[in-house]
C-alpha cells in the first residue's frame, strides 16, 4: 500500500497570506495526486488533479506542485472561507489518502 | 449540472446488512467510473469500491472484500453499495462519488454523505 503523509497536521495562517501544505508518498507516483478540501459536515471538493491542474471553478489562489513523491498545494492571499481539513489522495496504484491538514485561519 | 442524491444508512446491528444508494444525474452516468469512499467519525477518508461504467469490472478495498457489493443500475441511473456482515469499524459516513471515464483516478462530484451506525 503506497502511503501518504500530510504535515503539518494543523497549519493557522493570517487572512492575506500564504498556506503551504506538504503531502509526500511512500512511493513514487508519478503526477497521480489530486488536492480535497472539506469542510464541517460537507462531502469533500476537488481542487487540484494531475498535481497541478486545478479543477472546474476552483479560484486561482489555489495552486498545486510537485511529481513522484514530494507534492504542495499553495493556498495564496487565504481568504476567511479557505478554513478547513484538506486531504491529499494517490491513484497511481490502487487509491490512499493522507491523514489531512486541519488550515485555521487567525 | 452534476449531482449525487444518497438514501439508506442507518443503524445497523454487528452481523446485519444495509445497502445505500446513490442516484445521479446532470451526466451520462454509464460513462463514468463510480466509487464508495468512506469516512470514520473525526478520521480521514478511505477508499473502499469501484465499478466500471458498463459494470464489467468492480473491486473493493480489503477491509470489506466478501462483505460489501457495489453495483450499478445504468437504466436508472443508480448506484448500490450492499453490506453484508457489517461490524463496528464499518461505522462511518459514507460517499459515493463520481470517478472517470477511462480508468478509476480521482473524484470531482460527490453526494451529500450517509451515515451507517454499526452498534448493538
């Protein structure tokens, strides 16, 4: 099983400002990653598929990078609304997701 | 535009069955590949079942191989996830989601969640 971890676990960051959330895999998967935001009691939201294509309306401030094992999604200028648990997924073999970043916003 | 409407869940006693369904609409569902994820109270997400659009390939995560079913019904747009023997660490919300086209990868519409309590 290719696993994925997330850090930092929880992250707190002023509005304006700039989020940086790491997710790395036991493994090489290639360009295979896609980003989740999810907030209280609401179904997961695709942000970033491919590492780095964001996904139909999703704003500009969120931007992903990375390949094979080291990935980041980029949260510029963090707007009030952006606070939430953010998971990262692998689907180069089989499907895992990491364990979740919990953003706070001061 | 897309979307997934879940009902079943509930709460279910160790040994018993439950089976959710996930109707969709706003796209041609037998196009897509469609997946059940689920997710422990306060935990992270887990993937657990995928089918294929014209139903010819499924498979399911360890932890509920022989217990749990997905299927699809392409004529009404309806997916099932059948659980059979369920046990407490089975109790989660549960998502269905739309996947693909060509290949299961990753997941841009979901349904809103379904609870499934696994208690005596």
């Amino acid at each position: 099983e290719i696993v994925m971890t997330q850090s930092p676990a929880t992250l707190s960051v002023s509005p304006g400002e700039r989020a940086t959330l790491s997710c790395r895999a036991s493994q090489n998967i290639n360009s295979n990653l896609a980003w989740y935001q999810q907030k209280p009691g609401q179904a997961p939201r695709l942000l970033i598929y491919g590492a780095f294509t964001r996904a139909t309306g999703i704003p500009a401030r969120f931007s992903g990078s990375g390949s094979g094992t080291q990935f980041t999604l980029t949260i510029s200028s963090l707007q009030s609304e952006d606070s939430a648990v953010y998971y990262c997924q692998q689907y180069n073999y089989w499907y895992t997701f990491g364990q979740g970043t919990k953003l706070e916003i001061k | 535009q897309v979307q997934l409407v879940q009902s079943g869940g509930g709460l279910v006693k160790p040994g018993g069955s439950l089976r959710l369904s996930c109707a969709a609409s706003g796209f041609r569902f037998s196009d897509y590949y469609m997946t059940w994820i689920r997710q422990a109270p306060g935990k992270g997400l887990e993937w657990v079942s995928y089918i294929s659009g014209p139903a010819n390939s499924s498979y399911h995560a360890d932890s509920v191989k022989g217990r749990f079913t997905i299927s699809r019904d392409n004529a009404r747009n309806l997916l099932y996830l059948q659980m059979n023997s369920l046990r407490a660490e089975d109790t989660a919300v549960y998502f269905c989601a739309r996947d693909g086209r060509y290949s299961s990868t990753f997941y841009n519409s979901w349904g809103q969640g379904t609870l499934v309590t696994v208690s005596s």
